[in-house]
C-alpha cells in the first residue's frame, strides 16, 4: 500500500505535534515526523510519500528527497502541497491501494473520486503509535510522556535552557548526530493518467509535477523483481 501524507496538515492537526511548532523550529519538528514514519514504515512495509508545501521549507532544499526510506516531496514555489498530493492521486495506477491522510476537504474530494482511500492524520498518529509499540506487546525504549512531547510545564522550566541556542548551533548539532543525512533518488518511469484533475490548470509542467509517481512507479518494479 502507498500511504500519501500531507505533511504540514499532519503537524498542525495533531496536537502531540502542533504543540511543537511554537517551542521548536518548523524544521525540528518536520525531522520527528519523520523519523517515526521510518519506524512505521519498517513495522508495516508500506510506500510513504509525504508532501510538504515548499514555501515553508529551506530554499537550499532539493525538491526530492528520501529519509529513513520516507519519500518527501516539496512543492515547488508557488504551488501548494495540495496541488501535488491531488496530481499525484490522478495518477496512480492502483487507487484502491492509495491512501491519502489529510484533514484538507479539497483534496478529501478530488481524491475520493480518483478511488483513492481517506484517513484523518489523528487516526494514523495514533495507530503508529500502537503499531510500534502496544501490537508489539512492549513499551516504548522512552517514556510516553517523551513520545508525546515535554508537558507545558517541562517547557516553560527548559525555555530558559535554549534560548540563547543559535540556528547555527542546531544545525550544526542535526549534522553532527546525522539527522540530516538524506540522499536524492532519480527514477525514470512513464506514466498515465487516470483521474481528472479538476485543477489541472494549477499543475506544474509535467516534468516536475509528477515524479513522485514516477517513483511509485519504480518501486513496484523493484517490488516485481524481488
């Protein structure tokens, strides 16, 4: 199965992830999201894309990533995530094996005529927080409570800690621990149309918009392979 995320929609609607955003940098908080996808992703051995609106992002960034075996998409600037996530919905050969996880009721739409299934981002938090660690019959190597993130509490008494912290500093420390240890991935696959998509005229040209179904593509090549 290909699991379709729609990345900011994902942080701002979990609150064990929203609550985050004010402490930390966008970016520390984009990195956990999807370190626990790789975890969830080595559990189930399904496909993830998550798409993140370029504007929001590193301009240094390449638009095409691939991080603990999570494959992330920036839309390019002036394109928003939206677009992407529905593109790449029309173009999927095997819909009925898509899932898109969104609250965005645009997208909800347009996917939901392209066959693809919807699952709310609060459902999927939770049941990958099960997965890995209550069907496994154990807990977790750290507490809940840090899974979940520091109390308000916890925050306030280590805000004082931080906040001489630099943005240099952090960085540094990301590349130091190899946080940021991502690859690009190039795969060259033909594909098809097989949904309209009502906002075509919104799309980006072909050879930038949908490579992520190019990859999808490329995958379940190697998946035939093996």
């Amino acid at each position: 199965m290909l699991i379709i995320i729609d990345g900011y929609n994902l942080i701002f609607s979990v609150p064990e992830l929203e609550k985050h955003v004010e402490r930390n940098f966008i970016e520390a908080v984009r990195d956990y999201v999807i370190s626990f996808l790789s975890q969830y992703r080595q559990e189930k051995h399904y496909d993830i894309i998550v798409v993140f609106d370029g504007t929001y992002s590193e301009t240094s960034l390449p638009r095409r990533l691939v991080s603990g075996g999570i494959k992330i998409i920036y839309s390019k600037t002036g394109v928003k995530a939206d677009t992407e996530i529905m593109n790449i919905a029309s173009h999927v050969k095997n819909p009925k094996d898509v899932c898109i996880v969104t609250y965005d009721n645009e997208i909800k739409r347009h996917v939901k005529k392209c066959g693809c299934r919807i699952l709310d981002p609060k459902s999927l938090y939770r049941e990958i927080y099960d997965v890995l660690f209550k069907e496994n019959n154990q807990k977790p190597s750290e507490p809940e409570s840090k899974w979940k993130g520091p109390t308000e509490g916890d925050a306030k008494s280590w805000e004082g800690v931080f906040k001489e912290v630099t943005r240099e500093e952090v960085d540094f420390h990301i590349k130091k621990t190899g946080l940021a240890n991502i690859k690009k991935k190039q795969v060259q696959v033909t594909f098809e149309n097989t949904c309209k998509n009502e906002h075509q005229e919104d799309s980006l040209p072909d050879n930038n918009t949908q490579y992520w179904i190019r990859l999808f593509e490329g995958l379940e090549n190697n998946d035939q392979k093996n």
